[in-house]
C-alpha cells in the first residue's frame, strides 16, 4: 500500500506531489462512502485521536470530529477556554496528559506559529495542523485544491487569486504551496498593507487592482479580513475595502466568463463577499466544505497506517 512520505502533517510545505496525489485519492473513495446511506468504514476501530482546540473554530473542529467517526476512531476533545491551560497548565503538560490516556493522533489548532511543530518533536503521537497562527492550514488547502479539482477537472494549469488579507492569512500561505506543488499559477490581490513582503520569493504575483485581477484568474479565493490578529489601522475603512476589493455581483457579470468563487469561511457578508455572490451558482463554498470530511478523513486514514500496534 503506498504511503504519505511525512510521520505528521504540519504544512503543505513538507509535503510532495505525490502526498497530495495520494490524499487526493484517498479522499475520492472516502466522498463516495460519505455519500452511501451507511456512511461509516470501520477502518481505524483501534486508533485514539484527540482534537486540541485552542483556538475557536467550526468548520475545522466539526469536519475533523465527523471525519474520525465515519472512520469508528474513538475521540476526545479539548477546548482550550474551558480547561485547566486557564489555570497555568503548559502545553506540553497539557498534551503529555492527553496522550498518557493512550492517544494515538492529535490535531491541534494554535494562535501561535510553529505549535505544532513544537508539539511534534516532544511528544510520542501523530500530528495534524489544523491551523497554527498565520502560518499554515494545511488541511484547509488540500480541500481547496480537491475543490477545484473537483470543479475544473485538474488543478495544474490554473489561474488562481487569492483576495483579501493575505499578511494575517494561514490559509493563503498553505494554499501557494499546494496549488504551485500542482502546477498551477498564483497571485495575490489586496490591500498593500495586507501583502507579506515576502510575497514575490514565494514566485507570487501581486495585483492591486480588483478587476484586473479578476480578469486574469479562474478561479478567486476570497479570504476574510483577519481582524483579531491585528494591533494596528491597515486601511482606512471598511467601507473602503469592501468597495476596492469587495466580490460583488456586478463586478462578475462585468468580466464575460465565469470564474469560480471560494472562501474558506468564516464569511463576513458585505464586506469581502456580497451574499448573491457567496450564494450563487459561481460559488463552491459549500462544496469546500463538504469536501473537507472526505480530505480529513484521507489524511487520518494515511497517518494511521503508519502505526504499529
Ligand atoms: N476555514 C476554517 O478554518 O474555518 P474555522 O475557523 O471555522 O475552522
């Protein structure tokens, strides 16, 4: 049986083409058995897995809960708001803890960067991200990439933009390793202020200009303004974001092709996304959605298959 050539997935960074090949195919058998009427394998009956939240999610938390049960995992969860870190537990204590109830996979999502690269050199279990700060979200882009796969056929050759705040963004950093892994071509559209200087040695574009960018890509993946990870004022308004780099109908209609529309959620309706837009038929946001079961429970499945029992 082939196997992932990484012990844990902490970034798409470390993974190879033939990883997301893999997941991908993986990820095909499982959206066909989430879709029977029975929509459980018994695949992973002997394997604990203990889903570390301390950071809020729900699209993340939920997809990976529902992924490990349609693969009969026994699980526990951990939210960092309503546990003893509140009294001063440190992290490695607290997943030491975890794991000595013989757990056998963790994901955990962090506010801070490189958690789960801390995690994997300390303690004796698999490890998935499921987001660090704003570094990488590793899951989150290979259900895009499935996404559009899904949606275009291929992801190679494609043109991709990814709109929004790209300095404070996980899912944009994640997502330029895994769509130019695949072959496509990536740019980047926002507000200056909102653009990692570093963008260009990622082999990255930047477009200021909205419908240009528009008018070159097939495919545009909207992110929302990350405002719990600012300290400071990075544009003037709202008001003016959302009327330069704001989705809305008019501007689509204005481009004379129909370019696909994601978003990795949260939404804030109105402000990087109209809800005609984000509802429409150009969207596949539910779709990202759906498709983030069947990802989760490739990269799961492949992870376990790697532990000795
Ligand atoms: N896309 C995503 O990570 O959403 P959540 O923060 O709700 O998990």
């Amino acid at each position: 049986m082939k196997q992932l050539s990484t012990k844990h997935l902490l970034g798409i960074k470390n993974l190879k083409k033939e990883d997301i090949n893999l997941i991908f195919e993986t990820a095909d058998h499982f959206k066909e058995v989430i879709n029977r009427p029975i929509k459980k394998v018994p695949s992973l009956r002997d394997i604990t897995i203990a889903n570390l939240f301390f950071e809020n999610s729900t699209r993340t938390k939920l997809s990976f809960e529902l992924a490990e049960k349609r693969l009969s995992a026994d699980i526990i969860n951990f939210s960092a708001s309503q546990s003893s870190v509140k009294k001063g537990e440190t992290l490695i204590d607290t997943v030491n803890n975890i794991l000595s109830m013989k757990v056998d996979i963790v994901v955990m999502r962090h506010p801070n960067v490189g958690a789960s690269v801390f995690l994997s050199k300390h303690v004796d279990a698999k490890i998935i991200n499921a987001g660090d700060g704003a570094h990488e979200h590793p899951t989150q882009a290979l259900l895009d990439s499935y996404s559009i796969r899904e949606k275009l056929g291929t992801v190679k050759g494609k043109k991709i933009v990814i709109i929004g705040d790209i300095l404070h963004s996980r899912v944009a950093l994640s997502n330029i390793f895994a769509l130019q892994l695949q072959g496509a071509t990536v740019k980047v559209c926002g507000p200056t202020t909102l653009i990692p200087k570093y963008i260009s040695s990622l082999g990255v574009q930047v477009e200021t200009n909205l419908k240009k960018a528009l008018d070159w890509c097939d495919v545009a993946n909207v992110l929302r303004v990350q405002h719990e990870r600012m300290d400071i004022k990075y544009f003037p308004s709202i008001r003016e974001y959302t009327q330069l780099f704001g989705i809305n109908k008019e501007i689509l209609d204005s481009l004379g092709k129909k370019i696909v529309i994601m978003h990795p959620g949260p939404i804030n309706r109105g402000v990087e996304i109209t809800s005609n837009v984000a509802d429409s038929d150009q969207s596949i946001i539910l779709n990202q959605v759906e498709n983030g079961v069947a990802i989760r429970m490739a990269v799961i499945y492949l992870l376990a298959q790697q532990i000795k029992k």
